[in-house]
C-alpha cells in the first residue's frame, strides 16, 4: 500500500480518456476492417431496433455499405439476441454462443422479478416446453406465451414471456434485422438457427481483456455497467500483473491493455453520427469522457433514446434523418470549421445509407425490468437561413 501511495498511478484526464476510448472504438478514424471482424471486436452492436447497427458501423468502417451486415445476417454470420444488459445486440455467430452463457446468471435474476407472476411455474418444464416450440419452427413471442399458458393457464402472460426469453437463448430470425427487408420478431433458439450447440461460456478473464480493447481504458464499475454482472473485480485482480493502471482525475482507478492505443489528448477527432442506443454512451458507470457535464441526460426524453452528435469526441447534439435529409440540433455554438465538417460527414451518411426513410423503427420490447427501448424523438424544425449551401444537412435552431 505504501508503495502506492509513494508512486501514485499517472492520471488520465477527461480529454486523454475520451481519445483512448475513441480509438478503441474506431470513432478517430474510420478502420479498414471487414464488418464481421468490427462486429467482433466491438463485442456486439446494441440492436433494439433495426437500423442503428449499420448507421454504428457506417461511423467506423472506411467504405462501409448496409449490404455488408445484412450479408452477415442472411449468411447467419451475425444473429440478433439477448445479451448484454438483457438488450437486443448483434453478435457474431461465435459471440452469440458463448457471451450469451457468461451472462445467464443474469438473465436467471431477472426472472425473480416475475416471481410473483409465475406461482406454480416449474422453470425448467417452462424452458423444455418453449424450446421444444420454438425449434419445431420460429415463433412469435405471442404465439410462444399462448403455448406456455396452455400448461399454466393462472400464470401473468407477461411473466411467462419474460421467463422463456431469460431461460433460452433466443435469436430473432431473418428477415428481421436485414437492411431494406421487414420481417416480424419471430424467434428460435441459437443453437437450431445456427446449427451448433450452445459452447462453455468465453471465460471471464478472456472478456475482461476485450472488453478493455474495445472500451478502455476502464474501471471494473465500467465493465460491470457493460455486462450488467457483478463481482468482477477478482478477475481484474488476476490480471493485474499484466495491465496498465491508471486513474481519473477523480482517483478511480482504470486498467488497460499496456500496448492499446491512447492517443494524445489534443488528437483531432472529427465529427460523427451516432445512432440511438450507442454503445458509447451505454458502457461506462463514468460517462463524462464522451458526455459532458452540462450535455447530461439530453439524449434521452422519458424512455425514449436519441440519435447523437459527436464534435470534437464529445456529445454535442441531436440529429434525426428523414429521407435524404438530416436535421442537427446543436446544444451550443460551434466554430464555422466544425460546422462544415458536420455538413461534410452528414452528407456522407446519407450517400452511403440513401436507401434509408429514416432512422428509427418500433423498438422490440424488453422486460419491465430492463430500461424500455424506443425511437428518436423529432428533432425541431429546421431553420432553412443556418445553413443555406447544404440541402442535406440542415440545423435547427441552436439549443444551450
């Protein structure tokens, strides 16, 4: 302890924590990697609702096009499960398999939460009977509630629900979630979808270690708000000998991996376009190296998430897209440099994802115990005199 206190670990400031996570993230700059390999890397892209996936990967893929994830789906390369946080992500075909049995024990809790509305339930007769339905043929999960309460017809309807979708791993088939095609939520387990049994669970230590590639750095708080687990700490003390430690400037203490990037501070990060339910803004106990202050809590109104702006790496407003056209509400002023580098990036959206109405589809529904998903809100309307020379990008009237 005391040589601890003697040799302090060097501190990370807000503007040197949020380069490092932009990095990790890809946010700097957009990556060559292929969309499968960024799927990978990114441990999963939050997908409560269709479109958000492929508007996360056109912010980090140089060249990327929503064919290359739909692709991934159809080919059952990527699948769209229950995960994390008990919300929706698009997973790898390997990810799903194995990140799904790490976070089981979670998904058993949430269960006890409709207690009450299962008396007299047998779980593990529950599990047998909805797998047994759902692997004859995909599901609706109204059709899977009617089955169930044809064995327990006093039961909550909703609890029923709830307890198939925590007991299995569920995925939702194609054409749900491919670009450009609509499909109605009907569900399977992932072991008959793709055709593989279920693996061991990645092992805890293995995660840590991607978790930080891809988020750090962090503290064990971080990754525990990511996972929606608990009692991680141990296996952050088992690899400590072979992390970096850091602290923030409020003394929490970070790991990292000793060769990640961390760039410098003063790093050019140039604007991005991020859909609703980013996983940026969703895996930190500590948000303020991408949210200020002072920008805290307005991407969200009631339960419903926004989309969001990224300037100079720090949250600095609301887009939505309708059409061809993207409308920007800024929450303060901007320099004249930043605000053609958002005509410029926003236009590049747009010719990469023209085939798009607009970003936001009905979210797929979650348990009462989870934070309800929803769409955008509209953003105001846009003030036409802000930016005359861009008929793609428009700004609505500035907000501080």
């Amino acid at each position: 302890m005391a040589s601890r206190k003697t040799h302090p670990h060097p501190v990370l400031g807000t503007r040197a924590l949020n380069r490092a996570t932009l990095a990790r993230q890809l946010l700097l700059s957009r990556s060559e990697m292929s969309a499968r390999d960024a799927v990978s890397h990114l441990l999963g892209l939050q997908a409560q609702n269709v479109k958000p996936p492929y508007f996360q990967l056109h912010a980090r893929l140089a060249g990327f096009r929503p064919a290359g994830l739909a692709g991934l789906m159809e080919s059952r390369e990527v699948v769209r499960m229950v995960t994390l946080r008990s919300t929706i992500h698009t997973h790898t075909a390997h990810d799903a398999l194995t990140l799904r049995p790490l976070v089981q024990p979670a998904r058993d809790r949430e269960v006890n939460y409709f207690r009450k509305g299962l008396a007299g339930v047998d779980l593990e007769r529950l599990g047998e009977l909805a797998r047994a339905f759902v692997e004859s043929e995909p599901r609706t999960m109204g059709e899977i509630r009617e089955e169930l309460l044809k064995e327990w017809p006093e039961a909550d309807p909703q609890s029923l629900s709830v307890a198939a979708r925590c007991r299995l791993p569920l995925v939702q088939v194609t054409p749900r979630g491919v670009w450009g095609r609509s499909g109605q939520v009907r569900l399977t387990t992932v072991e008959r979808w793709l055709g593989k049994a279920a693996g061991q669970a990645q092992p805890v230590d293995e995660v840590v270690l991607r978790y930080l590639a891809a988020f750090g750095p962090a503290s064990v708080k971080d990754m525990q708000v990511w996972a929606g687990l608990t009692r991680l700490r141990e296996a952050f003390e088992r690899l400590r000998p072979g992390l970096a430690v850091f602290r923030d400037e409020n003394g929490v203490e970070l790991f990292d991996l000793p060769d990640a990037p961390r760039p410098d501070a003063d790093t050019p990060a140039p604007p991005r376009f991020l859909p609703e339910f980013d996983n940026l803004l969703l895996s930190h106990a500590d948000r303020g190296r991408v949210v200020p202050p002072e920008t805290k809590g307005r991407t969200w109104t009631g339960n419903q998430s926004h989309c969001t702006l990224l300037v100079d790496g720090f949250l600095a407003g609301l887009w939505k897209l309708d059409g061809s056209v993207v409308t920007v509400e800024l929450f303060g002023t901007v320099s004249k440099a930043h605000k053609d580098e958002i005509v410029a990036e926003g236009e590049r959206m747009i010719a990469a994802m023209a085939d798009t109405a607009e970003i936001g589809d009905a979210a797929d529904s979650r348990p009462a115990a989870a934070a309800a998903a929803a769409v955008p809100a509209a953003v105001p309307a846009a003030a036409p005199a802000d930016v005359a020379r861009s008929a793609a990008v428009r700004f609505a009237s500035i907000h501080g």
